[in-house]
C-alpha cells in the first residue's frame, strides 16, 4: 500500500473484489457501538462506489447487503475467503 493514494486503494480493492465475483466469503462488519455482525454469502455484484453480498440468513432465507469499498480501506469491513480462511486484502495490513 505505500505510496498509492487512497484514490488507487479503493480502484484496487474493487478490482480485487471484481476478480472474485461468485465467491463465498465471511464478511465481518463493525456497526459501531460495539456491535460486530458476522455473516457468510457470495460476492454478487460490484458498482463504482460499493460492492453488494448475498448473504445466508436463517431458514434459508438470503439477504443483500452493500457496502462501500472505503468501509474496507478504513477495517470497517472486513472479508475472508471461506474456501482458504484468509483474508481477501492481504496487502492492505
């Protein structure tokens, strides 16, 4: 990550992210207030500013949730590939 700007960041996580269309993954987001959500789904689309999941919910039942590529810059967000258990942005610890 040295030397890109958060500019070149964000376009690098969302090709990442495009790379991976229709993988399974485990998100893990911070709500705030101490609040962290967990959840397993397939990356189903990107868009230029965010990035959408399909998540498994109970009884099978499946939800969309979106979020923006700066909510992962900032750790807001965080993604694991279920298949190898690491997480998708290496580079960016």
């Amino acid at each position: 990550m040295d030397g890109m700007n958060q500019t070149e960041v964000v376009g690098r996580i969302r090709n990442d992210l495009e790379a991976l269309m229709g993988s399974r993954m485990r998100l893990r987001a911070n709500m705030g207030r101490s609040k962290i959500m967990e959840r397993e789904g397939v990356l189903e689309q990107t868009h230029p500013a965010l990035f959408v999941l399909k998540i498994d919910e109970k009884r099978g039942r499946t939800a969309r949730v979106s979020y923006s590529y700066v909510d992962i810059l900032t750790g807001t967000v965080e993604l694991t590939d279920c298949s190898s258990g690491e997480c998708v942005f290496p580079w960016l610890n």
